[in-house]
C-alpha cells in the first residue's frame, strides 16, 4: 500500500496537529517537531492499512474438485456381518 494515499495523508495530519500544536505552544523544539512527524506518517500508514486488511471481505475457497469419472471411496467400511 503506498504511504501517500490520500487516507494515509489525512489521517497523519490529523495525528501531527498535536506535535504541531506543542510546537507552536513551545513545548516542543523546532528539530523535536521534524523528527516527530515522519512518526505521525507511519502511524497513520500502519492504521489504514490495519483498517483496510480488516475490512476487506474474506473470498471463500472454493471446495476440491472431485473427478467425476472415479467414484467416491466409502468413508466407514461396511459393518460385520455375524453368521
């Protein structure tokens, strides 16, 4: 899945408003609020590709095909018969 979808993007500027936010409040430095975003990305990434994988539906397998020409084994052999 590519990191610059626009899901991935949105989610990781909503996840970078709070770094942003204690950048600007002063909490954080300049150099702390870059190497925290790259972070925000790949969390956003991961989320969206967590979400995606789980709501994908599942494709059921399709059964094993059977010759028609052989037939089928028995599965129980037959019962004893008492003389």
């Amino acid at each position: 899945m590519n990191p610059l979808r626009w899901e991935v993007l949105g989610l990781a500027f909503v996840l970078a408003l709070p770094v942003l936010a204690m950048g600007l409040r002063g909490d954080l430095t300049l150099d702390d609020v870059f190497a925290r975003l790259p972070w925000c990305l790949g969390a956003a990434w991961a989320a969206v590709a967590l979400l995606t994988a789980v709501a994908r539906p599942r494709t059921p397998t399709p059964p094993a095909a059977v010759p028609q020409d052989e037939p089928l084994a028995p599965t129980d052999p037959e019962p004893a018969t008492a003389p």
